[in-house]
C-alpha cells in the first residue's frame, strides 16, 4: 500500500525536523485521534507533523537506553494515554497494537515501524471514510416577504435557534444593525413577534433555558463596546403576535470582557460559561453564576469573528480575519488543530455534529463544509445572489432538529440537508475474490479479487479494517499464505512474483525474487528443528523453491535452495524425483514437518522428506499415483 502525496511530503518534513532520517513500516487500529488530518496538502502536514513530533518526542523518552526501539513493555507504558485502538487505551490493547506494529515478530519497534504505520493506517482510515453516509447542502430559499415588513431594517449580525424545551421551542432568533429582534418560526420561517431597539448596538446572542425553570429562557448579548449582557426573556402572551409589545427583556447583569467588538457568543452548559470571541484576538469564557472570567485563549494572529461548541466532541472551533479555523481545548488552553482553506476572513461558524461537521462562513458568501473525524474539506458553496444594503452574508447556524442549515443577509435563507447514502463499493469486491484466508490470532479474514485488491475484514462485526489495491500491478493474486507467527501476509501471483506484507497497515515489507514469470500456486511457512525460518512456493514451475525467512533484510531475497535441484520437470520425472506437471496446491504436516502436494495435472501427490535441515537434505518419500 503506498502513502499518499501528502504523506510522502511528512515523511521528508520529518527527515529534517527529526534525527535526519525517517524509516518506514507497520501500525494499524487507532492512530493518534480521529482527527488528526487536514484536507488540503499544507493544512495535512502542519497537523500531521505536530503530532507526530509529539509521538517522536514520547517514543524518544521512553527509549532509556537509546538503542532506538522500545519493546512491548516500554511501548504500554509511554503511550498509555497517547494512543488509543479499536479495543481501548489499556495495556492489553497496546500490547495488541504493538504487535501489529511489529511485523518480524523481533521483540522491538524502532521509530521506523511506527511512524510509518501511523501515515499508512490515517490514509487507510481517510480513504475508507469516502464512501460513507454523508450530508451535504442544497440550493438556499428565502421567505416570501412581499411588503417588506418582515425584513430588518438592515444587516442581520446573528440568529439562533431557541432552546428546544420551554414555550419557545420551534423558532429563531435574529438580531441586526437596526438594533431589533426578529422571532421566527422554524417551520415556513414566519415571522412571530419583534423587540424595539436596544440602547447598544446587539452584534451576537445566544438563549438558552435556566436549568430550574421550564419556561424562563435566558437572552446573552454582545455589543461593540466589548459587553456581555444577560436578560430574562418573557413572552406576554396577551399581545399580538407582531406586536412590539410581545416580548420584553429584562437586564439580569453587564460585564465587560473583551476590549473590541465582541463578535459571537454562545452558552456551553457543560461548563456553565459563556463563550464569547472579539476583534481583540482573544476567546473569553466566563463563567455565569459567579459573573468572573474563567480564562481566555491565545492563538489567533488577527481579530477572531466565529467561534462554536461540540459538546459530542469537548472542543471550541474558533476563526477570525487570519482566514483560519483552529479547535481549541478548553481544558488545557491550547489548540489542538488549524482548517486552512478559505480565501477570506471567516465571520461564523456552526458545528453539525449528527454528521461530524464544523460548518464556517467567510467574508466572501463561500461556506465551507469539514469533516471533524480527519477535517478534510467535504464541501464547497457559494452564495451568489446579490444583497442589499451590503453584498455579504452576516450569519449562520445549522438547526439539527430541523436539519437545515440557514444564513442570513436582511433575510434568513435556508440550505436544506440532503443525506447521501454510503457507497456500498468500496465496502465489498468489485472483481470476483479469488483468495482468502483466516488469521487466527487477530480473528481477521483477508481476501483477494481478481484485481489485485486486498480486503482486512473483522470476522466478529464484518467491518472491513482496511485494504489496499494492485498489490501486485495488474497481476491477479494467485496464492496467499501467512506466515508462523500470523503477522506477516505472503501473496504470490500470476507472474511469479511474491511479496511479503504487514497486513494491519497494507505495508510491503519485501519481495522474494522469483525463478520465472510462471504463476505461483502456493505458499508454505516452516521452521526446522534448528529454528531455521523458510517461506517455500510452488508452481507452475513444477519444483519447490526456498527462501531463507531473513525477517530484518528488506532488499529482494534470492531462493536459498530450489527442489529438484537445476532439473527440468521433465529430467526429474526420469529420475523419478519430481513432479511431471503444473503443481496446483500445496500444504503442510506440521506434526512432523512434511510437505505434501495434493495433486498436480497428472494425479500425483509428492511428499519430502522432514529432516533436521530441511533445505540442505530434501528428498522425495513416497510417490502416490
């Protein structure tokens, strides 16, 4: 399995941020995180990079004695915390990892074997992540608004949806440059009532219901003068429904927490703050009950204009006039990540996490769609009607209940969710398989097609782990076979040629330099009473050819011994030492370390003779017609 371009371009990074070289072989389930890569090229490697020096630096801590490797004790102990698999963060799961990492079953992973499985497996997981369900947007629509009145005055700065418990449930909120409030309906996006101006300028809220109170509903507002200010949100109920006299709010507290505009806000219950983003470069959290800020967060190089809240995922995604997106722990005041990719400077921001996306928005009309699993770029739009008083749109928010995601200029516009099936062919053979085998230690079904794909199924789910295609060019893959300690995957096709693989990550760890382009039939892994370690094929070669299994040399290996020695198949019948046909299969008796052919174009079974040196002393026993 090659790595991607992108991939490549690390590898090189690190070989001059590293120790001058970077070498390369096999890890598999769970890489860092599930997100740990970018879509476009140079947002790939900074993300990549970061963590992998990360990785670098925890490997090179825990090799105390600088030989260059860990074993599988070591490797549990530094990476505990660090990494995590399919199976878990513990110790058992580790040492699983490990020996997935270790392929020649040597007892040590250099940095080599496991910076290489991590670039193998993110590019396995990322291709696989393509034909899965997805969601994407469709043409936006606007109300009908023939008079006019339910427009604001001028631009819309925010909209949010109401909380969705409470006598509010259902609608919109938006606020524009007029100073006043507009209430909505989510359904046919109907306007249901109006605020006066304010005495500041509103420039973001957010609401949400007190967590004692079924029905008080709490309004968070932003201003150009760097305030937050809360009200309480009442509804009364005995005037008309447009009526400016409908609702009224009434101030609860006033802090001053960012010295610019502040631009967006929004209330993570969680933590019981208020999160709050401004012109000064800084994202605040403050926290309500105790009116205090709790902490800001530094890492923006320009005023920051969008900032939202995963609760699925605990992490703040932030962007501003540096045109980037940056995810943020809240916990340890550092950014775990950087998006790059708009052109402009990004205004808003809005997270579907049903369908693990961050959403922005940037000067330029251009919405963006990331995936938060590998925050790959999944969509592209652009909003290319014309606005008036200004061309721009000045807000977003994604409705989950309603699974719409709406924008706004004087006017809310709708984008309606259109959900895409996964493609199934990427999850099953195209070509008919051709191949397949069990490991039984890892409990994995690999199978091959006719195309030269390589499948890794788990037997207990039916999940497919990963894969990898034209793993012998266009040659059909003809034979596979593991070997002893069912870490290694060996394959054998039509035109002679075998290669040895790590299976967990799609790596080629070498390949076995054959006798002639003539298909290969089988595979054979044995080891001799003097723990000598063999890989024998068969043929239509009609002879069996050794390989010494040399698990540290990864340059092509030659065969050490081929039976019946220099003869043509036609000479060896004659001497009665050899198979007169194709060999079509091949096993073994591991009881007593025998080889037994089953049957070739012309009936006959041949088996050789066990001895203590196998490849030195080979010679037919019996001969079965």
């Amino acid at each position: 399995m090659a790595m991607t371009p992108s991939a490549n371009k690390l590898t090189k990074t690190l070989k001059l941020k590293g120790t001058g070289r970077v070498d390369n072989k096999g890890l598999a389930a769970g890489a860092l995180t599930a997100r740990s890569n970018l879509s476009s090229e140079s947002a790939d490697n900074g993300l990549n990079l970061e963590r992998l020096l990360k990785a670098k630096e925890v490997f090179a801590k825990a090799d105390q004695d600088k030989g260059g490797s860990l074993d599988v004790n070591e490797f549990a102990v530094a990476f505990k915390g660090v990494l995590s698999t399919d199976e878990g963060d513990g110790p058992d799961a580790l040492r699983r990892l490990f020996a997935r990492i270790d392929a020649n079953a040597d007892g040590t992973v250099d940095w080599r074997e496991f910076s290489t499985y991590i670039l193998l497996e993110n590019d396995s997981a990322a291709s696989l992540r393509v034909g899965e369900e997805s969601t994407t947007y469709g043409h936006p629509t606007e109300p009908e608004d023939p008079t006019g009145q339910n427009r604001h005055s001028h631009m819309i700065t925010s909209i949010i949806n109401l909380p969705a418990k409470g006598h509010l449930k259902g609608r919109y909120v938006t606020t524009g440059k007029d100073g006043t409030f507009r209430f909505w309906q989510a359904k046919g996006m109907e306007v249901c009532g109006s605020v006066p101006e304010l005495v500041h300028t509103p420039v973001c809220l957010d609401c949400w219901r007190r967590p004692t109170s079924a029905t008080d509903e709490v309004l968070a507002v932003g201003d150009i003068g760097g305030y937050v200010t809360l009200f309480d949100l009442q509804q009364n109920w005995s005037e008309q429904k447009r009526s400016e006299n409908r609702w009224s709010l009434g101030q609860v507290w006033r802090q001053l927490l960012h010295t610019d505009w502040v631009c967006q806000l929004q209330y993570i219950s969680e933590l019981n703050s208020i999160l709050s983003c401004s012109l000064d470069k800084r994202l605040c959290l403050a926290d309500v009950e105790a009116r205090v800020t709790v902490k800001y967060l530094e890492g923006h190089t320009q005023g920051v204009r969008a900032v939202d809240w995963s609760k699925a995922y605990s992490f703040i995604a932030s962007g501003g006039l540096d045109r980037s997106v940056m995810l943020w722990n809240p916990f340890q005041l550092q950014s775990m990540a950087t998006l790059q990719g708009h052109a402009a400077a990004i205004t808003h921001i809005t997270i579907n996490e049903r369908s693990n996306q961050i959403i922005s928005l940037s000067s330029d009309k251009v919405i963006k769609v990331w995936d938060i699993r590998n925050n790959r770029c999944l969509q592209t739009m652009t909003d290319k009607q014309k606005h008036r008083p200004e061309d721009a749109l000045t807000c977003l928010l994604y409705d989950a209940k309603q699974q719409q995601l709406l924008s706004g200029s004087v006017l809310p516009k709708v984008w309606q969710a259109v959900h895409l099936k996964p493609d199934s062919s990427l999850r099953r053979h195209l070509h008919p398989v051709c191949q397949l085998v069990y490991n039984s230690v890892y409990h994995e079904a690999i199978s091959a097609d006719e195309s030269g794909l390589i499948c890794v199924w788990k037997v207990s789910s039916g999940a497919l782990r990963t894969r990898w295609a034209r793993a012998h060019g266009d040659a059909r893959i003809t034979s596979m076979a593991f070997d002893l300690n069912f870490r290694r995957l060996i394959t054998g096709c039509e035109s002679g040629t075998v290669k040895v693989w790590n299976f967990s990550s799609g790596e080629c760890l070498k390949e076995l330099q054959g006798i002639s382009n003539q298909e290969i039939t089988g595979i054979i892994c044995l080891q001799t009473m003097m723990k000598r370690q063999y890989i024998v094929t068969v043929g239509w070669e009609r002879c069996l050819v050794f390989y010494e299994d040399a698990k540290s040399d990864k340059r092509p290996l030659k065969p050490c011994r081929i039976v019946p020695d220099s003869r043509t198949g036609q000479q060896a019948a004659a001497l009665n030492q050899g198979h007169t046909s194709d060999i079509l299969t091949a096993d073994m008796q591991a009881s007593v370390q025998a080889r037994l052919p089953r049957h070739d174009a012309a009936s006959a079974v041949g088996i050789s003779h066990p001895c203590t040196s196998l490849v030195e002393n080979c010679s037919m026993l019996c001969k079965l017609e």
